[in-house]
C-alpha cells in the first residue's frame, strides 16, 4: 500500500497536534504532503519563536492546533488560538509569531 500523505500511518487514529513535537529555541515542521499544487505540514512553534515576514505564490491556510500565535498578514495582526483558522493570500506579506507555545497545521493551494 503506498500512500501520498508521508509522516503519518495510515489507518490509526491518533492526536493530530501530537504528530509534532515542541523544541527548545526551534520552530519544527513536519511536511505530510508536497507537490506543484498543494502543500499540507504540521508546525509546532517554542514560545518566542517565528517565521518572518514572507510571500507565498500559494493561499494558506492556518489551522490553529494548540498554543496562541499572532499571524500578521500585509501589516494586520490577528491573534488565533486551538480551533481558529485564518487564510494568508497569495502575493500578500505575512508573519507568524508565537507569544505562547503554538502548533498549526498550514495548508497552502498553489
């Protein structure tokens, strides 16, 4: 059986926050899937850390998982916290800062 969602075993329910783990001074990433059109990863951000100010060719999307995170998109902040969801269009500068501990789940439609 082959599947394209990679990082992830098939046909076992499991914590999806837990699939990625917090480290010290790190922000850690866990791709699920890539390819031309899409792109699915897990993010888990330690107090304190970002991703600085950037511009994706792809809409993302921020699914909140746990934590708090402030996302800041073409210069408006917006604070999401477990559950919260925002979409970061294509073209438009945006940030991600964790005031708290924070994981996401970032799907980006290219």
């Amino acid at each position: 059986m082959t599947t394209m969602i990679k990082n992830f075993k098939p046909s076992e329910v499991m914590s999806f926050a837990d699939q990625v783990i917090y480290q010290e001074g790190q922000v850690v990433s866990k791709t699920l899937a890539q390819d031309k059109y899409h792109s699915l990863t897990l993010f888990a951000f330690e107090k304190g850390e970002e991703i600085s100010t950037h511009a994706s060719s792809g809409d993302a999307l921020v699914i909140a998982l746990d934590g708090e995170g402030l996302v800041t998109i073409d210069g408006q902040e917006f604070k999401l916290e477990a559950g919260d969801s925002i979409l970061m269009p294509s073209g438009v500068p945006h940030a991600i800062y964790a005031p708290e501990r924070f994981k996401m789940f970032l799907v980006v439609s290219f």
